[in-house]
C-alpha cells in the first residue's frame, strides 16, 4: 500500500514555465521507477518522462525533449518535472505513476498512481 500525492498544477502563458511534484509514500519495497504521465480527452494517456530511481538515467516523450526535465528529490522521496517553453499542446491532466520493475512509456507498466494535477497552457 502505498500513495503519490501531486501538485504544483495550473494555468500558464505559452512560453511559461511549471513545475509539478509527486510525493510517494508509504511504500515497503522501493520503486524502480518514477514517470509523468498526460492526457487530454478523447485520447490515450502517454508517458512524458520517466526516471530509474537508482542512478537517475531518464527518458522523454520526443515532443518535450530539450523542454521538459525529471528529476528526483531522493531525501523528499519526491518527483519533479519541470516544464519549460510551455505550448497550448501541453495542457493535459498530468498523472504521476510508480512501477517496481521496468520503466517505460507504456501505462500498463505501472502499478502506482497520483490523483492527477490540471496543467493548462494559453496561447
């Protein structure tokens, strides 16, 4: 039993920046991996970001490459992703997500989830 708690969600100006957290807690084992999840209506969930807790190594969804960062507060236990140049195309509902194993872009991988946090982008 464990629990994701995110926030940090809101309504920017393309070009702006966000960042959002995701607390874990409550965890026996340790969680190999940590992502960030979007999705709007009408379309399938896919992965944003995602990060290997032990040594750090991430990967990104190709269209927020050089404008989106993950990365782990190891003390908080605690996942970031800082989202930079912001586009109307980025507004989703943003989830956090947990998995013991692999980590990967597909949802089902993952076992653990956030509540979902609202980023809007106006242009």
């Amino acid at each position: 039993q464990g629990q994701l708690v995110e926030s940090g969600g809101g309504s920017v100006q393309a070009g702006g920046s966000l960042s959002i957290s995701c607390a874990a807690s409550g965890y026996r084992g340790r969680i190999a991996c940590l992502a960030w999840f979007r999705q709007v209506p009408g379309k399938e969930r896919e992965g944003v970001a995602s990060i290997v807790t032990a040594g750090g190594s991430a990967i990104y969804l190709d269209s927020v490459k050089g404008r989106f960062s993950i990365s782990l507060d190891y003390a908080a236990n605690t996942v970031w992703l800082h989202m930079n140049d912001l586009k109307p195309e980025d507004s989703a509902m943003y989830y956090c997500a947990a998995a013991t194993r692999i980590c990967s872009r597909d949802a089902s991988n993952y076992a653990y989830w956030g509540q979902g946090t609202q980023v809007t982008v106006s242009s």
